[in-house]
C-alpha cells in the first residue's frame, strides 16, 4: 500500500541538518523547570534531538523580525501521552520559533506527529516571547513520504507557511497568522461552551429550562459556524 504524502511533514535540506541530542538537565536550567515538569520529562521524554536549524547561513533565507532562525525538535517519547506543558519548557529554553516532531514506536509501528505554537517576542518587552496553544497533525506512519519544504521569501514567511498546516482552519482573504491564531483559539473556546450547553439541556427536566438551554445552544452554534468560515 502506498502511504500519502503529508502537508506538514516537510524534508527539510540536508545542509540544515543539525542532529545535536540536547542534554534534559540544560532544558531544566534554561526554563527553569520545576519537579512536575522534571517528572513529565522523565515519565515521558525518552530524549530531544535538535534535528535541523533553519537559518540564514543552513538555507539561504533572510532572518525578519521575530523570526531570525526556526529550529525543528525531534522529541522522541517513550509513551503516546505527551503532556503540552513539556513543549511549553523546551520552548521557554529557546529564543526561536520550534517546529516538534514528536517520535514513537520503532519499525512498522514507528508514528510522528507534528505540533507547534505561534511563538512570537512580545510587544511590551522584545526580551519575552508570548505563545499561543499548541496545534499538531494527528499521528501518521513515521515512513510517511515527506514534502519539500514550502517556497519563501523570508523565514518570517516559512514559518507562517509552516505553521498554516497545522491549523485546523484556513485563512480568511488577506487574514494575517497572528488573527487567524486568535480566532482558532476563539473556535475552540466556543465549541466548549457548545459541549457544555449540550450536557446541560440532556440533563435538564424542566420544560422552560430546555427551551431557555435550547435557544442559548442555537445561538453558540450560529456564532461557532459564523467563526469557522
């Protein structure tokens, strides 16, 4: 059987190969990771490999703003389960946008999943970086053919590039990364509210409560499927 190419799982160019495994204990140092987070490293991580460094001198792109290198994290983990809050520690520890590769299972079993944050400096202060909610592909087959990496005119542009593939909505005409982002975030908000208006009218008993629930749950989904276009 021939396996389908995915969007977001990219061959990056061989001279940006970096293959350098980072030590945990220097993750820990540069996020100032605590004892839960060490014990998520350990339960879960088996180790983090920077795989590729995408930047001016490895790929002939020019830095922009914000974006001066991409660094692409091979994380390779010892079960399915990889709490958010790891990836949120290995990008506190690096002043660059990441692009994860989550690894697991060897052989025919081996899976890959992609996921990644829209990391920006903040406005306030060029010296933090603000981040939005991780978003990922579903696990596919680690032989998955890969695609060529999308054509850019900066890497400000690659990473906007990058990181539409894993969004779970397409942009609006001339909508910029950053609001798309936001309304992504919004979407996903709303479809909570949705559940738990939908939970509420299953478990109510009153006529004049379902009816009130009713109207409030048409309202959430019009305002969810406007928000989805």
């Amino acid at each position: 059987m021939t396996l389908q190419t995915h969007p977001a799982l990219v061959r990056y160019p061989q001279q940006a190969e970096f293959g350098r495994t980072l030590p945990k204990n220097k993750i820990y140092e540069r996020s100032g990771a605590g004892t839960r987070l060490k014990e998520l490293f350990v339960a879960q991580v088996d180790r983090v490999v920077w795989q590729y460094k995408l930047a001016p001198e490895t790929i002939n792109l020019p830095a922009k703003a914000g974006v001066a290198e991409i660094q692409v994290f091979a994380v390779h983990l010892k079960t399915l389960e990889l709490h958010h809050d790891v990836l949120r520690c290995i990008d506190g520890a690096v002043q660059f946008p990441v692009i994860f590769e989550l690894a697991h299972g060897s052989g025919a079993d081996a899976r890959t999943q992609v996921v990644a944050a829209f990391k920006r400096p903040s406005d306030a202060d060029a010296g933090r970086w603000v981040m939005s909610d991780y978003f990922s592909t579903g696990w596919v087959p680690a032989s998955c053919p890969r695609v060529a990496m999308p054509l850019a005119l900066d890497l400000a542009g690659l990473h906007e590039h990058l990181l539409h593939r894993l969004l779970p909505l397409a942009a609006r005409a001339q909508e910029p990364l950053a609001d798309l982002v936001r309304r992504v975030e919004v979407v996903a908000a709303k479809r909570r509210e949705v559940e738990k208006a939908e939970g509420r009218l299953a478990k109510e008993k009153q006529f004049n409560r379902k009816v009130e629930i009713n109207a409030t749950l048409r309202q959430l989904k019009t305002e969810l499927e406007q928000l989805s276009r």
